[in-house]
C-alpha cells in the first residue's frame, strides 16, 4: 500500500478546490477525487452558466424596450442554440481556473472517478486504493426531482443549459435563486413561463422585502407564480401539469 495522503479531498466544487489548493500549499500531501467536472455546480451549472443566460435575456429585453427610446430594432428573435454556445463560450474562459494542472502544480494530485471508502482509513477509485490520515467530503448536492417529474422527460439545472431550441411553455419547480433566473431567463427570451413552489413566496433565505422587489418584477414580465402547490401528477403524454396538494 502506498503511503498515506495528508488529506484527500472528494469532490472538485468551489469548497474542494479551495481546500485542496491551500492544503498543498501549505506542504500537505493531497489527492482531489471528482467523479464528473472540477468547478462544480457554480461553475458548470449554476452561478456561471445561469448570468451568462440572464445577460443575453436582459439585451433581449432591452431590445424589445427599445422602441420607448425612440429607437426601432424590428422584430426580435431569439436563437437559444447560439444563446447556449454563449453560456458555453463563458463555462470555459472561466473554467480555465479550474483546470488540474492548476492544482497540480501546487502539489495536489487530481483523481477522476466514483471512490468508495474501504474502511474509515483508505478509499478506493478504479481498483485504486488510497490509505489517508484525513478526508474531506465536498460533495455539495444534487437537484431534487419530484417522483411524478422522474416518469417524463425533464430537465434541471445540470441539463437546461444543453437545450437549443426555445420552449414555447415552461413549468419551473422552487423558488430558489436558481429556478428565478431561469424563470425569469427563458420568459424575456419568450416562453410561457410558469414558476411553482411549495411555500408561500419565492426565495425563502433572502429578506421578504428582496423577494417582494423580484415578485413585482416577475409579474410585470408575466411570469406566472404559484405557491403553496406540489406537482402530484404529470399526464402520460408528457405535457405536463400540476395540481394543488
């Protein structure tokens, strides 16, 4: 067996390769396991990608208001292939940060694969085994999809951002940060957008006087909020729809 990491790090988000960057910095033996991307949700499906969207939506709308200036832009259309190979071109200049050699000139060694813990001091990844003194779980979260969504096809946020053709109608679930970037993304692009959540307002973690601010901005823009409905059914032809618990 070899000898022992300081430290191995599961899983290449924002909190993983800060520690694994400061811990080889300061001398420490450290392998970094990430089964997908380096970068995490922020980079790869969230934070990056989603004001990537929410920029080419705002001059899309600007587009539209234009007219109010005395400016006449015509007709405006929205091509959401190119859309997306803007969000993409944006996921990779960023995303050049976050690449292994970075972390392995520090010292660190990247590892690409699913580990398993073989007992509380060793895990193994491809019939690898790595023997470490401590270990550091970064594995962040996954998005929850209601059983009723899991029996059509559906998209999160680790799959919206592969779409290319504009939906004429979207149904969007949470209230989170997230799901009101998106909804409000995809409606100033054009969709019917409807945004449901369980509670009684959208984003629960901010002031409700924020949320309030983003609540008035999102009715005048037409999106449709609906609180306090769970999605219990989706029709077997894939349509959609939602009924109140």
């Amino acid at each position: 067996m070899s000898k022992a990491y300081d430290l191995v790090v599961l899983g290449g988000g924002p909190a993983g390769l800060v520690l694994t960057l400061g811990a080889a910095s300061l001398g420490a033996r450290v392998a970094l396991i990430e089964k997908h991307k380096l970068g995490g949700d922020c980079l790869n499906y969230g934070c990056v990608p989603s004001k990537a969207l929410l920029r080419a939506a705002h001059v899309a709308h600007t587009a539209r208001q234009a007219k109010r200036f005395g400016v006449d832009t015509g007709e405006v259309s929205v091509n959401l292939g190119r859309v997306m190979d803007y969000v993409q071109s944006r996921i990779d200049t960023i995303g050049v940060h976050d690449r292994p050699e970075n972390f392995e000139k520090a010292g660190a060694e990247v590892i690409f694969g699913s580990p398993s813990f073989r007992d509380g001091r060793s895990l193994e990844v491809d019939g690898r085994v790595l023997p470490f003194k401590n270990c550091a779980i970064c594995t962040g979260t996954a998005p929850f999809v209601p059983p009723a969504a899991r029996r059509v096809p559906h998209h999160t946020n680790e799959t919206i951002f592969g779409v290319r053709e504009l939906p004429g109608r979207l149904l969007v679930l949470g209230g989170g940060p997230i799901a009101c970037e998106l909804s409000q993304g995809f409606a100033r692009f054009g969709s019917k957008v409807t945004l449901v959540v369980r509670g009684d307002r959208i984003l629960k973690r901010e002031d409700p006087e924020a949320a309030q601010v983003v609540l008035g901005r999102f009715r005048k823009e037409g999106i449709d909020l609906r609180t306090g409905l769970d999605l219990e059914s989706v029709p077997a032809s894939g349509k959609g729809g939602f009924q109140r618990a």
